[in-house]
C-alpha cells in the first residue's frame, strides 16, 4: 500500500501541492499518495488525528492552521520553534514531529534560482503573519545590511522584530507601518502579506523610491500575470518581479526531505508547473 501523505488548509481546492508532491515521488522512485484535505477552521487537531489514524505518514499545513500545527506537535525542529510556525508534519509512532520549511523554500528560490543576493543588501518585508514569521530567521542569516519589517497592524511588526532581535548580528532590524517607509530604498522587497489574495495592494507609499533601481520585487503570492503588488512594483521601477511559485516548490521539496529523506530535483516541477498553467510575471 502506497505511504499517505496530505496537505490540510481551509480552503484548500487550489493548492498546487498534490501536484508537487506527486511529481517529486515519481521522479525519486517513491510509493506515495499525497491529497488536499480541508479540516474544518475548528476541526484541525481532530482532522490530523483521523488522518494519523488511517495510516498517514505526514501532512503540510498551510492557512489558517500553521500556528495550531505548531502547538499540535510533540517534537519542533529549530526553524519551526523560532518560528512559532508549522508548514511541515511528520508522524512518528507517537510523536508529531513539527517542522517550518518556508523559510528555506524561499531563500532557495531567491538565491538558486533567482541569483538573488541578500548579504550586504536592503530588504524590506511587507507583513507580520505566518508566512513572514517563517523567513525572518534565514533572511537574517545570510545578513543583509537592513531587514525592515513592515505592517498595517504595527505592534505586530514591532513584535516580530523583537522576537528576532538576538539573531540580527550586524544587520539593521527595524520595524515600523507602511508611511515610515517614505524616502526608503531597498534592493529587495518581498511581499508576504496576504493582500494579492483578495487582489489589493499593500499600502507602499506612491512616491517612487522603495524599489531601488536594481531591486528584485517578490510575492509570495502566485497566479496568471501580475499580482497587484507585482503590477506596482513594476510601474515603480523595480528591475526584476518573481512570484512565489518557486518558493511554493521549494519548500515543498523540503517537506519532502523531511519526510523521506530524499531530495527531489525542485528546478524540473518548477518549470513544468509554469509552462502548464502559464503562472507568474513576464518580468
Ligand atoms: P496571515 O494571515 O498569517 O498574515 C497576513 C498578513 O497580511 C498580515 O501581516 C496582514 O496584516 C497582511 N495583510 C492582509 N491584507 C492586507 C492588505 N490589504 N494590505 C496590507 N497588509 C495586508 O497569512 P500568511 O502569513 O500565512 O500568508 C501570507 C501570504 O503568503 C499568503 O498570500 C500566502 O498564500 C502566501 N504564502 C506563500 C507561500 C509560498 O510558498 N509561495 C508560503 C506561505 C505563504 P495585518 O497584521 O495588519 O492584518
């Protein structure tokens, strides 16, 4: 009997991670079923555990219930417990091993397949939530000279930044709203927001100058064309766009690796991915 593997969220009919993961066990010779499953907004816990209980090996766990993963595990990986964030389950005899892979799926994407330095350079994150919890710590590993974190709700950014305050080294970590970001420039604007899912904009400030004339604009958002984000970027100058459907495969195939121990070859599902569904910027 093939080995289950799922992804839980709420909604979930859209996630592209059957996909990912189906491709990823036929090219590393892998017996495994993976499906989306919607666990109801209060059922999560109860829908992991039906799912432990008919033979499930390990799950992702994507919004709104990585927090609620995190607290479900018995056991967290470093990157999960400084992220307070679970995207990556894996079930062990009687442990529930946490682990956080979006972090790593997106310094990947930026820095493998996009050539996308970040020592020494200006990063600005727009966001406080999950998704930006989970790349703080490896964005501030590979030491940019700045990493503004910036949110609507400021408190929440202000909060994210103090959490890792220990780990900035020499890079500047600072936090503020959307207006302090007026007479800034960066080199690298990643949007992790959720904004570009209800097609809005983050409130960047209209005068031109956060995206320095060679900046990388990223969302973690992914689709046909640009997202509304994208779209700004592009009319402010920012030199190159990405979308976040090569940090979606990335971390994919780090969940895959934590659960098999095998690394699948992540560059081949990208692009096959990309030329069925035409996703992401020209740019
Ligand atoms: P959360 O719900 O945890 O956080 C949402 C964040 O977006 C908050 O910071 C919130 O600000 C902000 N926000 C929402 N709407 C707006 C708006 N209109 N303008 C400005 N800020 C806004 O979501 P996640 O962090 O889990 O996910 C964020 C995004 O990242 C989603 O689009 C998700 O699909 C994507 N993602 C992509 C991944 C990939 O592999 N490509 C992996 C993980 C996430 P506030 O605090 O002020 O409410």
């Amino acid at each position: 009997m093939s080995d289950l593997y799922c992804v839980f969220g709420n909604p979930i009919s859209h996630s592209k991670s059957p996909l990912i993961h189906t491709a990823f066990a036929a090219q590393c010779g892998q017996d495994l079923r993976y499906e989306a499953l919607l666990a109801p907004i209060d059922g999560f816990a109860a829908s992991v555990r039906t799912f432990i209980a008919a033979g499930g090996r390990g799950a992702n766990v994507t919004v709104p219930f990585k927090e609620e993963a995190f607290r479900l595990a018995t056991r967290l990986s470093v990157r999960a417990e400084l992220a307070a964030a679970v995207n990556s389950l894996r079930f062990d005899g009687a442990e529930i091993v946490g682990d956080n892979t979006d972090g790593a799926g997106l310094l990947r994407d930026l820095r493998v397949n996009l050539a996308c330095p970040i020592a020494g350079r200006r990063v600005l994150l727009l966001g406080a939530g999950g998704a930006a919890r989970g790349v703080v710590a490896p964005l501030l590993e590979q030491r940019p000279a700045t990493l503004v974190i910036a949110n609507r709700n400021v408190a929440r950014a202000q909060q994210l930044a103090q959490r890792f305050a220990a780990t900035a080294g020499a890079s500047l970590l600072c936090a503020g709203g959307y207006p302090e970001l007026a007479g800034q420039s960066f080199d690298l604007v990643v949007n992790a927001t959720s904004a570009s899912l209800a097609g809005a904009l983050p409130p960047l400030p209209v005068a031109a100058g956060v995206f320095a004339p060679a900046s990388l604009a990223y969302d973690m958002m992914y689709g046909k064309g640009d997202t509304p984000f994208l779209a700004f970027a592009r009319a402010q100058g920012a030199a190159r766009l990405a979308d976040g459907l090569g940090m979606l495969v990335e971390q994919a195939a780090e969940a895959f690796h934590f659960w098999r121990g095998l690394r699948p070859d992540s560059a081949l599902v990208i692009a096959a991915l990309r030329a069925r569904s035409e996703t992401g910027p020209a740019g």
